[in-house]
C-alpha cells in the first residue's frame, strides 16, 4: 500500500510517523446516512467485514476503546471478559468524544488525545488490511491489522456479533 498525503488528522499523523504502511480513503460523508461504518463500506466498494467501526465503552470505570466490523454489533460481555473486567457499557458520547478528541462517526482508534486500551476484534486477522476512521467522517485509512494493533497496542479477542 502506498502512503497518501497527510489529510491533517493526528490519526494520519500517528500512521505517518510511524512509517507504517497505510492508504487514506475519501469519500463524500451524507449525514442523513443511517450508519457511518456502512456508508463508508458502500462508498469504498470494500465489503463491511473489512470497515471497523471504533466505539469507546466503560469496562468496570476505564474508558476502552473496541474495534469490530460495522457489519456487526459490540458483544459488551466479550469486552469485559477481554479485558479482564465484570461489566461493560457503552460510554457517554460526550464523553467519549472528549476524551478520544474526535467526533461521533469519526472516532479513530489511532491518535487518540488520550491513548486508552484498545481491543481489537480477532474477525480483523481473516483479512490483509482493514480499514477505520481516519479521524473524520468520510475519511478511512486502510492498514494491515497487525500494524493497527501494534500502533494501539490492543488485545485481539472475539469481541463482536453478527
């Protein structure tokens, strides 16, 4: 894969300088879309096994962030278990976006204002490269899997449902 231009996002920072390879995909973002991960996947022309989404849960008081396939849903028992935590919730949107520096539909499990443990879901190791938010609605970044979990140092666990 080649290295695009920087789009200024610090998840295309954190890849740049990094010198992992990555390939930055752009596409016209419709916000009266029902679902980000699936838009981006239809606008790619990349099956939505392949496009993660990135959610950002409460496990036990510790914001952890979960990467899994649009395609299907965040097991929160699976995320506890992966973490070595007893119950899991979804984060205060709110909160989630202050604490990532990024927006809703946008959240990049990469270049993070604050670096929070990460898991990804084991379904990424069945494809070459994956893609997730760059950051931005309407902006991807498609790595290998093995680079993203070695940028966010994530636990890789069977964490999602389809």
């Amino acid at each position: 894969m080649a290295k695009k231009k920087p789009a200024g996002t610090p998840a295309i920072a954190a890849l740049t300088a990094s010198a992992a390879p990555f390939t930055v995909h752009a596409y016209e973002h419709d916000p009266a879309h029902p679902s980000y991960g699936e838009e981006a996947a239809q606008a790619m022309g990349v099956p939505p096994t392949r496009v993660f989404k990135t959610l950002i849960a409460d496990v036990d008081g510790v914001l952890t962030v979960a990467v899994v396939p649009v395609s299907g849903t965040l097991d929160l028992k699976a995320l506890a278990a992966a973490v070595g935590g007893k119950r899991a919730s979804m984060a205060d949107p709110a909160l989630a976006e202050r604490t990532t520096g990024y927006v809703l539909g946008g959240i990049s499990p990469l270049g993070q204002r604050k670096r929070l443990r990460t898991v990804l879901d084991s379904s990424a190791s069945e494809h070459p490269t994956i893609c997730v938010s760059a950051g931005r609605r309407g902006l991807e970044v498609e790595l290998a899997p093995a680079t993203l979990t070695t940028l966010t140092s994530a636990a890789v666990a069977p964490i999602s449902r389809t």
